[in-house]
RNA sequence: CGGGGUGUAGCGCAGCUUGGUAGCGCAUCUGAUUUGGGAUCAGAGGGUCGCGGGUUCAAAUCCUGCCGCCCCGACCA
C-alpha cells in the first residue's frame, strides 16, 4: 500500500518541488479545464464551469439584493468609441483584438472586441439618461471579454476570460464613493464565505489604479507560494468617462450635470486563486460552499445485501437538505480508487457505507481538508453532514489565514525585503512616501509591486521603509501572479 | 518580444547515435471473478511518428525550411 501511495503521488508534480507544474497538473488532471486549438483560449470544462456557476449564484443574488439589474452589451466596439478616453484607450490599446473584415470586405472602421465595456456602455448611457429622477444607474453584466495577453495561463491569465462587469451611475461623487466600496465588501464577502479565502482590501497606488480610474479598490490574497493574486477590482471612475462620452442630464437646480460613474468586476480568475489557496500534493481541496460536489458517497462492499439501498437512502436524505452530492455505485472500481479519485478533485466530504456500518448505525466520514477520517451517527445524517461541511469551511478559512499571516512580515530592512522577496516571497508591510519613482525602484529591485494600501492602517513608522522618505502610507508589496 | 524545453496511440514515454513493414506502461472496450485506500485473469480496438521539401531501393531515424505547444522573464485582471 506505501508503494501505491508513491505511484499515486508521482501523478501530481509535488508543491514543493515545482508549483507551477504542480498547478497545471492539478488544473488538468481534475478536467477542470483544457487547453483549446487557439493558444491563449481555454476550454472551461463542466467540472470547472460549475464553480464559476457557483460563485455567479452567490454574487448574482448579493447584486440583486443591491439594487442592480442585468444587462447584455455587444461583443465589438468601434474604434472611435474606444479613442474617446485617452488614458483608457492607452491603457488598452496593446492588448486588444481587431476586427477588421466582415466576410470579404474590409471595414471602413475596425472593431474592437471589447476588453472591458466603459466606452460602449457610456456612449448608449448618454443616449439614455436625461434626468436626475433616474438616477442611480444600477447594471451589471455577465460575459467574456478578450485581452492579448503574451504569455497566459488557465484561469490566471488567458486570452479571453469570463467575468461580470458592474457600470453603474450616480448623481454626487460621495454616492460614487459608497457604491464603490460596497461592491469591493460584497467582493471580500464572496472570497471569504464562499471561497473561504482571506483578502487583504484597499486602494491600489496611481501607478496600479485601472486606465481611467480616478481611483481603484483591491482584494488580494496570498497564494501558497507566496504570490499575491489580485482577485477583484472595483473602480470610482468620478466624470472621467461621462465627460469624454458626454453623460448629461438634467440636474435638480435645473442645469445640466455630469454624473459619477463606477465600474467593478470578479473574473474566472477566482478559480485559479482557490486552487492556489487550497490545493495540495493530492490535488484539489474545494471549499465546500463552492464545490460542485459537495459529498461522495461510497458504498463498500456494495453487492452484500442492504448496502447499496442505504447509500441511496443516506443520498436521498442529503438531496432533501439541499446538499450537492454524488453516490458513486460503480463496480469497475474499488473503493481505494474512488478514494482517491475524489481526493484528487477535492471533494469535501466523503461518506464511506458498509456492512459494519450499518450494523452499528453510522458512516465513515472522511474530511479532505485534513484527510481525518471518523464515524458519523446515522441519526440527525443530513444536520451531521451539513455542520460537518460548514466545520470544513471554517477550518480552510483559518488554514489558508495562519499561511498568509505566517507569510507577512514588517520591511525592517531593505536589504533583507529583497532578499525575502527573492526566496518565499509573501507580503512584505510597510510605510510608503507614496512617490512614483520610489514605487519603480521596489518593481526594479524586487519584480514585486505595491498590492494595495489597505483600508486597515497599521503605523509603522514615520519614514518610507523603502526609501526613507516621509511616509504617507502603509502598504503590502508582494510578487503578483 | 527575449531565454529554455518539447512534438511518436487518449495520457506518459522508448525507438533516432548505426535507415530496413512502429513498440511499452497507463487508460479504453468485451467477459468472468472481485470490492473497508488506486483488484485479478483472458481477449480486443486504437498511429498520415507536428507539417513541407530533400537524400535514398528504403526515412520516426539523415539534411533542410516552417509550425505548434509548455515553462521562465518583460507587459497585464
């Protein structure tokens, strides 16, 4: 059985030994996705599709809940809406996907496809809106957009991602300002009751912020080797773009005003955060509120009588809870291989039913969080397994925190900053004179960037740690994926 | 766009040095026996060897051009 377990184990390159082919082998082996004809494109498959189906539900409601309504924009953007915003087309202008012939013919003006929707939405906002009575604008919308990237990787970074965009409109900056923040809390809220993954949340520094923003808010969280991922963004556009796409309506004093504008948006890149976050040398470890299959169940010994009808009953009895489980019966199979078949995908739980069990009235239930394994009553089942999924997603919640925590640390000394950020990386915290140049230096030095100036201050000192200058801000500066 | 690697069955690889009718493991299919941590036996199917050109009686193998993909950087969610 050791031997067997070696086998097992060479299947995922080790965490340790090399994460970034230990994250492609997880990401392939589990069929969440796979690689398409065209480099840069992935194909999500139903096992990965069904995560971002979950996180879609939960933000889905919170939006709704907030006032928002869904909406759908087209795919292609003309070149001249996109020229309107000068920072904005800047921004984006190395990256986006051209088309330029319809059939045969050549455009007489070449099409974007849309990298992110501001310029279209606000030149039909301004043919919409006319006056204060209708605001606040509340929309969001769910779909993909492209950005050529060079170099990309499934969920982290691909050629075309899904996601949703929120657009949204409001009379005073200060509304703008609230509308922003509340987007970014209901973002943390997601990471942390769904993905059960801490963030770090704040404002990103000039040189970070969105092309166009007057300012930008971040969650980030810390991966398992160290590097950051910025997982949610949410932006306080002020009158940027509805000066450039001439937003006008009719103000309460009777003149016409340009409203404030904000935009926020969560891709699938989440995904590739929950594996990172997550995972380990078995493979997935999916947090049980966002997992597709929530508990396994596993008859043993399925052909001795009385087995195979309890596993149903104990299915049913979970079905009627509202938990997502799978009942694996499939004879071609012993349960070793079913046991680790479903650890590497991260099922949460599994319930393991046999003649003794039964006997003694109770299952075998089997954490994948802590691989700990241990008898469950049979009575109250559904409550048991229910309080046992939300334990599970407590634990992974404080696990994945302890790693981050142990992971930051206070820049005290510039030489050991880049040299930590060399080795294991993590979050370095620190005071910032808040000056460009100082911020391309660390870029420079280290290949690490300012991740956010976070909402929580902490003083730390009176002078910049990284150049020794006054110091405005408290900052986390780590390796970004 | 720079650096590195790689391309032979669904997946992982061997064969190439020294040219001679393409092989192994896993997976798949059929049947039987099995089932408390990746079962066993018997049988079966599956390939334009990345693409083009050349050398040769003969090319996966030698020469040549091209292409794809992966990883690491720079750029970005």
């Amino acid at each position: 059985m050791a031997k067997k377990e070696m086998e097992f184990v060479k299947e995922i390159t080790r965490m340790e030994d090399d994460f970034a082919q230990w994250y492609t082998d997880v990401i392939l082996k589990t069929e969440l996705v796979d690689y398409s004809p065209v480099k840069g494109f992935m194909v999500i498959r139903p096992y990965g599709y069904e995560i971002w189906e979950n996180i879609q539900a939960f933000l889905d409601k919170r939006f709704k809940e907030t006032g928002h309504k869904n909406m759908y924009f087209p795919l292609l953007i003309p070149e001249s809406l996109l020229n309107r915003e000068k920072e904005h087309v800047e921004g984006f202008a190395p990256e986006v996907a051209w088309v330029t012939h319809g059939g045969k013919e050549e455009l007489a003006e070449r099409l974007c496809v849309r990298p992110t929707s501001e310029t279209i939405i606000c030149s039909m906002y301004s043919k919409w809106l006319q006056s204060y009575r209708e605001l606040p604008y509340l929309y969001n919308q769910w779909c993909s957009v492209v950005r050529w990237e060079k170099s990309t990787r499934p969920f982290l970074r691909t050629s075309e991602f899904l996601w949703q965009e929120g657009h949204t409109l409001h009379e005073t900056y200060e509304e703008a300002q609230d509308e922003t923040i509340q987007m970014l809390n209901i973002y943390r809220q997601m990471a942390e009751e769904l993905l059960a993954i801490p963030m770090v949340s704040g404002r990103k520094s000039e040189k970070e912020k969105f092309a166009g923003a007057y300012a930008t808010y971040t969650i980030e969280a810390l991966m398992h080797d160290g590097k950051a991922l910025q997982s949610g963004t949410s932006h306080n556009l002020g009158q940027h773009f509805t000066k450039a796409f001439e937003i006008q309506y009719l103000g309460r004093g009777g003149e016409l005003e340009f409203p404030f504008h904000t935009s926020w948006g969560v891709s699938t890149r989440l995904i590739g955060g929950l594996i990172m976050v997550h995972g380990d040398n078995r493979g997935l470890v999916m947090p049980p509120r966002v997992a597709p299959t929530q508990v396994v169940i596993i008859p043993i010994a399925q052909n001795k009588p009385g087995v195979l009808d309890k596993a149903y009953e104990l299915k049913a009895a979970l079905v009627e809870r509202g938990i997502r489980v799978e009942l694996n019966d499939d004879t071609n199979y012993t349960p070793g291989w079913k046991f680790n078949e479903y650890e590497m995908k991260g099922v949460p739980l599994r319930i393991e039913i046999g003649p003794r069990d039964i006997q003694n009235n109770q299952a075998m239930a089997a954490r994948r969080d802590t691989l700990e394994k241990a008898p469950m009553s049979l009575d109250g089942f559904a409550d048991n397994v229910a309080g046992m999924l939300d334990t599970i997603h407590n634990a992974m919640f404080e696990k994945a925190k302890k790693h981050r925590d142990s992971m930051t640390f206070v820049v005290d000394d510039y030489e050991e900053f880049k040299n930590r950020m060399a080795t294991t990386a993590g979050f370095a915290k620190g005071m910032w004179c808040g000056e460009r140049e100082c911020e391309d230096k660390i870029k420079a030095d280290t290949a690490a960037t300012i991740r956010c100036m976070p909402f929580e201050q902490e003083d730390l000192g009176s002078v910049c740690h990284f150049c020794g200058k006054p110091a405005k801000h408290m900052v986390y500066v780590a390796k970004a994926y």
